[in-house]
C-alpha cells in the first residue's frame, strides 16, 4: 500500500499508510455512532433557565416518564354509506328558506297586533253567555254542531238613538259567517214584524213589532227574542250608530248607488235633515235618478228612506244595497284606506266581542274576492199587513214557515222546527188576525 499526505490537528504534515489512515477513521466513524446512542445526562441540582423561551418537548422521553403523552386514536367511521356532504347552492336554499318563515312569522304577529289595536276602538261591553240566559235550547245546539258547525250567527242592529239609551232598532239583521267558504249572509227581519217579545226578569211585554225588545230590554232581550223564536244560537251582537255609515262612506271616497226616480224626494228629505243634524260639510240634494257617487251624508239619508217604492221591504234592501257597496269599495281599497275607513267607524259601534272574537269575521272577509255577489229572497206577493191595537205591522203566516224559509236562507237545507217552535207556533195562530207569508228579506253576500 503506498503512503499518503495528511494534515495532523496541530498542523504538522506527515505520511502515514493507505491503511492506517482507513483505521483511523473507522474509529472516528463507531465512536460518533455511540455517543449519538447514548442519552445525554444532564446535571443534578436546578435545571438552567433559557432565556430564549419555552424548549419544544422532546420525542425521546422515557417510558417510565408520566408526563409521557400517550398516543392519539383515531376514531373509526361507523360502517354503512358515507354521507355526501351537501351542496353549496342546498345550503344556501335552506337559510333562504328559513329567513323567509322567520319574517312571515314576523310579519304575521305584527298584523295581529295591527288589527287588534284596530278593533280595541269598538265600545265592548259585558254580555250574558250562557244558552238559558239568551234563549238558546238545547235542540238548536245538538242541530248546529252536527250540521252547520262553519257557520256563526251575529245579530247586528242599527240604530238610532240620538241620545236614549235604547232606542227602537231602525235596522235588524242576522249576519251569518261561513268560516269555511268566507261567505257572509245578511238576513233583515222586518222590524214590524209582529212576535212574541222574550222575558228577561219579571217583566212580560207579550207580542209585539220586534223592534220593540231594543227598547224594552236592550241587546239582550233582541238576541233572546230572535233566538226563541227562530230557532237560532246568536252569542254576540253589533250595534251601530247610523252615523257610522256617513263616517266610513266619506273615509272610502263615496259609493256609487242607482237611484230611483220616485226614491228623490224621499231621499232629499232626509239629506236635508242629517246636513242640520250631523257635523261636517253639508251634502247636495240630488236633482236626477240614475247612478250616483253619495257621499256619507247621502249614502245615509238613502238607508232611511221609507215612503218610496213597496215601503220597509225596500227599505231594507236599500240598507243592505249600501253595506254591500260598503264591503265591496273596502275590499278594493289599500290598507291604509281600509286602516283609515275602519278608525272611523269602530267608535261607532257597541259589542259584546272582544278584538279576538273578531277574527272569524275578519278571516272570511279576507277569504272573499271582492264585491259580494247578493241575492234578493224577497216574496213580496205572498206579504200581507195589518193594524194590531192601532199599530201597523207585519204578520206571519205562520211563525213555523218563516223559521225554516230563515234557515233555508242561511244554511241552504230544509230543517225540523224545535218544540218550542212548534209551541211558539200555535200561540202565534191563535194571537193573529191578519196574516202573511214570508216576513223576512235577504241578501246573501258570496265568494
């Protein structure tokens, strides 16, 4: 082997042999790899600070070391299908979604509180409940839930009373709500009929025009006079000043009423009087018939007009002309118009129903479509009339034909009178004189 060059560590240069240099660095090499084997051991006493930060843990700790971490599971996806995960443009339906039922639920509950601080304006008093209290049996009852349980009655009376406390109603109406279809059915009962005027206390006034119970006992005794003898459950009662009806139909901007030639005078008439009895701007007599736009004023004077054409039929039909114009122009209206048309009337009107009774009324008038579709039912060839004790008033033919042409109206089916009805029935023929056949007019407001 020959000699090789090398520069020693104090930097003397000397020749040493091929194979003796490989020695040497064999022995470099083992000693290096046994001190990387050998864990470095650190001085007894305290540990030394660093003053550069926190030392990242050491991997080589000892097995014995409780400060040793012990390995991470990793948990296992249960077997089955692996769950897709959800597109971005699903992800971005669902809060859409969910962002609209949050504002409808919003907006719903604002809406409620709307209408009810609209309806708090009505003049609510207390009234009797129970059935015996307002005359209702218990056979209309069992009828009722079996047969017609979407359909409520309301009675609905217009005075006025300028100043009494009661007054004789001037208009008498059963309004019946189908809460299922939204159909409205106005129903006038003459307000001369002659019938048997129910007893509240110990005071029996006997028979009487039916208008007559508002006077004698008020609300209560018109509801249990309609409910004995005519086979009905009325609970609740409106009753409105007719000055309501000037108010909302100058809040509605007018409605436009065909006027009969022989119904101007008449109509002039009360004009005249409700411009010198009503506050407000005075309203214009009419000079022509034809079709009309009446302000408030008119529209009223036209409700009351009773000598023109077949007498209190027409009248009737006159007034339930005027709601119907009413409803339809309210329906057309924005909501403000119909905020406004209501804040004007509500103080006009006394009830026994609260803001929430409402509700079933308000939600048919809201499934409707418009302007009503109505119906006359009038049999003016079958009416007779008569004097009773010097008094002019409408006589039934027989009260049992007038409770189920009633209930025809309102429900559309035949129907068996009640017992007391029937007894009704049989005072009735013996009471009258003079007779007719049908003493109740309607008009029927539909979808």
């Amino acid at each position: 082997m020959g000699k090789i060059v090398v520069r020693r560590a104090d930097g003397e240069v000397i020749k040493i042999d091929e194979n003796e240099a490989l020695g040497e660095l064999r022995k470099i090499r083992d000693k290096e790899k046994r001190n990387r084997r050998k864990p470095s051991r650190r001085p007894k006493g305290k540990r030394p600070s660093n003053n550069n930060g926190p030392k990242r843990p050491s991997n080589n700790r000892d097995p014995r070391d409780p400060r040793r971490e012990e390995p991470v599971k990793m948990s296992k996806r249960p077997k089955g299908k692996r769950k897709k995960p959800q597109k971005p443009w699903k992800k971005r339906i669902k809060k859409i979604a969910v962002f609209i039922l949050v504002f409808l639920i919003a907006a719903s509950a604002f809406a409620y509180y709307q209408v009810n601080q609209i309806f708090a304006k009505m003049n609510t008093v207390d009234f009797p409940k129970g059935d015996s209290e307002l005359g209702i049996s218990s056979y209309v009852n069992d009828y009722y839930r079996k047969e017609n349980k979407y359909i409520k009655n309301y009675a609905l009376f217009g005075v006025d009373s300028r100043g009494k406390e009661n007054g004789r109603t001037d208009s008498l109406m059963v309004c019946s709500v189908n809460s299922k279809t939204g159909e409205i059915t106005l129903t006038s009962i003459l307000r001369d009929s002659y019938i048997k005027i129910a007893q509240v206390g110990d005071e029996d006034y006997g028979f009487d025009k039916i208008n007559a119970a508002h006077s004698f006992g008020g609300p209560i005794m018109t509801v249990k006079t309609l409910n004995e003898n005519f086979d009905l459950n009325i609970h609740d009662y409106a009753e409105v000043n007719f000055k309501a009806v000037a108010d909302i139909v100058d809040a509605l901007g007018g409605i436009t009423v065909n006027v009969k030639e022989d119904e101007i005078d008449n109509l002039n008439k009360y004009i005249r009087e409700n411009n010198r009895l009503l506050k407000g701007a005075k309203s214009k007599e009419l000079t022509k018939a034809g079709n009309q736009n009446l302000d408030g004023k008119q529209a009223l004077s036209y409700c009351r007009i009773r000598y023109a054409g077949n007498g209190d039929y027409q009248r009737t039909a006159r007034q339930r002309i005027v709601l119907g114009k009413i409803y339809s122009k309210l329906k057309s209206s924005s909501l403000l118009t119909q905020k406004k048309a209501l804040e004007s009337v509500l103080p006009y009107i006394t009830t026994s129903m609260s803001s929430n009774d409402m509700w079933p009324i308000i939600m048919a008038y809201l499934k409707g479509d418009g302007g009503p579709k109505s119906k006359s039912l009038t049999k003016n060839d079958l009416m007779k009339s008569g004097t009773i004790n010097g008094g002019w008033c409408l006589i039934f033919d027989t009260l049992k034909e007038n409770v189920q042409y009633l209930h025809k109206i309102i429900y559309g089916t035949d129907y068996t009178v009640s017992p007391t009805v029937e007894q009704r029935n049989t005072e009735y023929e013996n009471k009258t004189l003079y007779t007719t056949k049908y003493a109740i007019d309607s008009k029927v407001y539909t979808k």
